[in-house]
C-alpha cells in the first residue's frame, strides 16, 4: 500500500448515501467486511444528524424552536431525562 494516501477523505453526503444503498442492495449480508461498513455508516450518520441538531439549537432560531431541537439533540445522545431538566434550567 502506498504511504502517501490519506487516512481520511471527505466525500460529499448524496454520494455517501449513494454508495451506502448500493453496498446494501449488492453486499451480501453475512459478509464480516460488509458488517464492519454498515457498523461505521450507522455511527456516522448519527454523528451528522446530532451535529445538524446541535447547529440548529445554537443557530439562534426562536426560543421556541431550539427547546425543540434540544430535546431531540439531548434524546439523540441518550441524555437521562433527569440531567435533561437541569439543562432546561441552565
């Protein structure tokens, strides 16, 4: 393998989705390779939906728009409901 070539690339997100579906349709599902992709699709996927909800409740949309939004960011990254209220009051 070439040491030159980076570790990572950035690939815009249509395309990422594209060649998601296209492994989905054409990989075989017991395939530890095609596991390992799905598995780092997934995580990657989330990432960008909790840091699209973070950009959204910081955005400075309307009070009651970012309450929304933190509720869905807070329930996205598994914060307890309990530690949730005292986000609401800070």
């Amino acid at each position: 393998m070439l040491t030159s070539i980076p570790k990572t690339i950035q690939v815009d997100i249509d395309l990422f989705e594209d060649l998601y579906v296209y492994a989905v349709r054409h990989a075989d599902p017991d395939d530890p390779q095609f596991k390992r992709i799905t598995i780092f699709v997934k995580k990657k996927l989330q990432a960008l939906m909790k840091h699209e909800l973070y950009s959204l409740y910081k955005a400075g949309a309307p009070e009651e728009t970012r309450k929304k939004v933190q509720k869905k960011y807070l329930d996205a990254v598994d914060v307890l409901e309990a530690f949730q209220v005292c986000a609401d009051r800070g």
